[in-house]
C-alpha cells in the first residue's frame, strides 16, 4: 500500500509505528456553525481511509478532535449572550447528526480542546525548558521558531525566504516578539472570554498547541499518520511538527495525508475555491435538504482526495445516477435471488472467477494511495458484469455471491447500497408526537434522539410557532 507523504513530496510504502496497528489523527471542525461540504470532504476521505485501512487488517485508532474554544466561537457566544461551551456544545451535536447522515463513523475519541488544558501547560513547559519557547511581558508565551532547525520540512517553506516574504506570509506578529515568525502557544484572556489558570497570565492555549497535545495523548509521541484539509498544511501542521518534536525529540508522523480544495460553481462553469469569507459555500444540512447524503459521500469519493473536486448541481446530479446504477443493481439481485434454485448451473463457476477479478481491481485501485475513483470504477465494472449475467435462470449461489461481492465493496468506501424502507407519513407524525411529548417532559435526549433518528431517514424538521413542521430531503 503507497500513500502521498506530503513531507517526502512522493509516494511511499506504508510502514506502521507498530505492525498491526494504526495510529491516525484527523484535525476536525471549529464548532461555531453548522459544518459546510468543504469540513465535510476530509471527514468522508479519511473515514474511508480508516475503513480500508482496517479491511486490510489494522486495528486503528482513529482521533479527531473538536476545536471548542476559538475566536469565532467567542463572537458568536457574546453576539447571543450565552457561553462559549453553549455554543460549542450545540454545534457539536449537530456536526455528529452530519456525519451520521454521510455514514462517517464515530472517531476512536473525539477530545475537545478544552479538556485537554492540563496537558497544554505541560507540554508548553517543557519548550519553556528546553529554550524553545518565551515570554513576553504580558504573558503570551511564544514558540521560538528558528530553535527548531527543520521548521519548514512539511510545507516546504524556508524561514528566510518566510521573512522577506512580505507579512502576509508571517505568522501575525506583534512588536514583543523575538521574531515575527515565532507563533502564539498561550495568549492571555481578553474581556468576557473563557480562560484557565497558568503560571504566566490567565488566558487559553494557541490553536496549533491543542492537536500536538492531543494527539500525544490518545495515540501516543510518533503517530502514523496526520492527516487534513491542503490548507492546514502552513501554518497548522508545520507548526504542530515544529512544537511536537521539540517538546518529545521524536518524529511526530510518519504520513501526512492532505485533501485538496472544494471549488463551488460561481456560474458559467467558472469555479471558486469554497469559503466563508467569500459567502459561497453550502452547508451539509442545505445539501441534505436536496440530496440523500450518500450522494454527497459518492459525490467526494468520485475524484482523488488530493484532486480539487468542483462542486455544482449538475455534478451532484450525475453522482445521484452513479449511486443509484449500483443500489438498481443491488434491489435486481436480491429479488432474482429471491426466487432463484439451488442447484449449480455449469458456466458459473467459471463467471464467479471472473467476478472476483473485480475486487483485486478495486484492492490495486486503493493501494495506490486510495484512488477512491478507479475503485468506483471496478464497482461499476462489477455491476455491468451483475446486469450481464445475472438472470432468472441464475442460482442462488451465484446471485448472493455477486451480491456479497458488491456490498462489501461499496462499505469499504462508506456507501450505503441497499433501498431504504421509505418511512409512512403516519409514523413520522407518531414520533414526532413522541418527540413533543419527551421535550415537554423536559426529556431533551430523548428529543434529540427522536429527530436524529428521523434525519438518518431523510426526514427534516423545523420548530416554528405553529408547530413542528417536516419534509422528506
């Protein structure tokens, strides 16, 4: 198996820390919104990283954390007069429904920064220690950047050029630093804002400071691979490997995996990076509201992760169709197989063969650092193989083994392939009804399960004055 190592430029054979195992950490969301489609691609990309990963036998630990404490977090918590946790809590919760609805899987832990401040402090002590770190008069406790001899290896970035680059390429800097590329690991507390307790100012941890600490908790000081969006490249990863082996004088990781931009049609085919400084980005509830979410994960998973993928209608439209060629395909199946015989027809042990000929396409496909759009391509290959030679007159053994063959492809890359059972409109009313019954009791998860699970069904809700409104997605 080869993955792209940012760090090397190239690919490499995958050599685990610990034969067996996989340690991976995946930077997630800032929780102050509803996650939008471009949060949305590395969730899909590397949950189906983990699911191939562990098909080829790894057990794998799987972090991805929950930035819960952050400037836009603040904003929004004083613009609505609550705490900064009710914000994040709340969207938390949301971001899990989400990614329910693509079918990305519960990470091995989900930390949130937070809850990890003790090991922060510690962790900046040590740099304090070792010289890699200062502070200044008002408390800030910078990292001394040029104290780390390989800063700029991911990012491929020299300090020199950096430093006459212009200041859009610095790291902010204020007039007590050292140097204007050294970078925040503790910044003292503003008016109104959440902070902890430290030995030099009360105040709350740098971002870059929170991944390296929790990583280094829950999978260990040399990980196998990191991974994220292209844009977390420089500064973020840079800047985590910088304070990561400083602190632990081991390498941090081995692999760092990268997915490319989500660009948005701005009309007439002209394509723009997603942002939301830019005003042109979807979040993944907009999308739920047109799309089953599985078209959304088929849709990410048609184009190599490291690929800018373009998003408009049209290309969601033809995802729909791939997705739904495979799902035919599979409904076909189960209902030949449903009345097929049992007894062995002589041409299918041979086809059989055949058929399994597609799985070691598939295998070749993701080896070659999860090319997830040659492996749709051996699904689809399989499935025309299905529609060929699949028939009533086809026995039992056949059709289950090509039926078998496309489930579990598909749920290596996540796809849910089998026809929902549309649920009745009395029975979206009846557990609405149960849903009403549980808020008024003051019985919020029951509630909150109650809606999940009506999500998971394509059903979306809506509280308004006159009650609670609903509509299929």
């Amino acid at each position: 198996m080869k993955i792209y190592n940012t760090l090397s430029g190239k690919k490499e054979e995958f050599v685990s820390v610990e034969p067996g195992k996989v340690r991976m950490y995946v930077c997630g969301p800032t929780v102050y919104n509803l996650i939008h489609i471009g949060n949305a691609r590395p969730m899909i990309v590397f949950d189906t990283v983990r699911r191939y990963m562990e098909y080829k036998g790894y057990e794998v630990l799987f972090v991805s954390n929950f930035t819960d404490v952050d400037d836009k977090i603040i904003k929004k918590a004083v613009e609505e007069g609550v705490e900064a946790s009710v914000i994040s809590m709340r969207y938390i919760k949301e971001c899990k429904k989400d990614m329910a609805g693509m079918n990305v899987r519960p990470a091995t832990a989900h930390p949130l920064a937070t809850e990890e401040i003790a090991g922060m402090l510690e962790m900046i002590q040590t740099l304090l220690d070792k010289n890699h770190a200062y502070v200044a008069k008002d408390g800030t406790v910078y990292f001394r950047t040029r104290s780390f001899a390989e800063y700029g290896k991911l990012s491929h970035k020299n300090l020199d050029d950096l430093r006459s680059g212009g200041r859009s390429l610095l790291v902010s800097g204020e007039d007590q630093k050292e140097d204007a590329l050294d970078f925040v690991l503790w910044k003292p507390k503003k008016e109104g804002e959440p902070y902890w307790e430290s030995d030099w100012c009360q105040g709350r941890p740098g971002w870059h400071i929170e991944c390296s600490v929790m990583s280094k908790k829950y999978l260990g000081e040399e990980i196998d691979i990191h991974a994220g969006g292209e844009d977390l490249v420089f500064p973020h990863h840079e800047n985590e490997i910088a304070q990561s082996e400083a602190a632990n004088g081991k390498t941090f990781a081995r692999y760092w995996m990268h997915n490319g931009f989500l660009n948005i049609d701005s009309g007439n085919n002209v394509y723009q990076k997603m942002s939301k400084s830019a005003g042109n980005f979807f979040t993944v509830r907009d999308i739920a509201e047109k799309y089953d979410l599985q078209v959304l994960r088929f849709f990410m998973l048609s184009a190599h992760y490291r690929s800018p993928l373009n998003f408009s209608a049209e290309l969601m439209e033809a995802a729909g169709n791939g997705l739904e060629r495979i799902i035919t395909c599979v409904e076909n199946l189960k209902f030949l197989s449903g009345s097929a015989g049992e007894a062995p027809v002589p041409e299918e042990e041979a086809l059989s063969r055949e058929a399994g000929g597609f799985r070691a396409k598939f295998e070749e496909a993701m080896d070659d650092d999860f090319n997830t759009a040659d492996a749709i391509a051996a699904v689809f290959e399989l499935v025309k193989f299905a529609n060929t030679h699949a028939s009533g007159a086809s026995s039992r053994t056949f059709l289950e083994k090509l039926l078998s063959e496309i489930r579990a492809l598909s749920d290596i890359l996540g796809l849910i392939v089998e026809k929902q059972k549309e649920i009745l409109d009395e029975d979206i009313e009846a557990m609405i009804a149960e849903r009403q019954a549980a808020r008024k009791a003051k019985d919020f998860a029951k509630a909150d399960a109650i809606r999940s699970a009506l999500l998971e069904k394509g059903i979306l809700l809506e509280d308004t004055r006159e009650g609670v409104k609903w509509k299929r997605a």
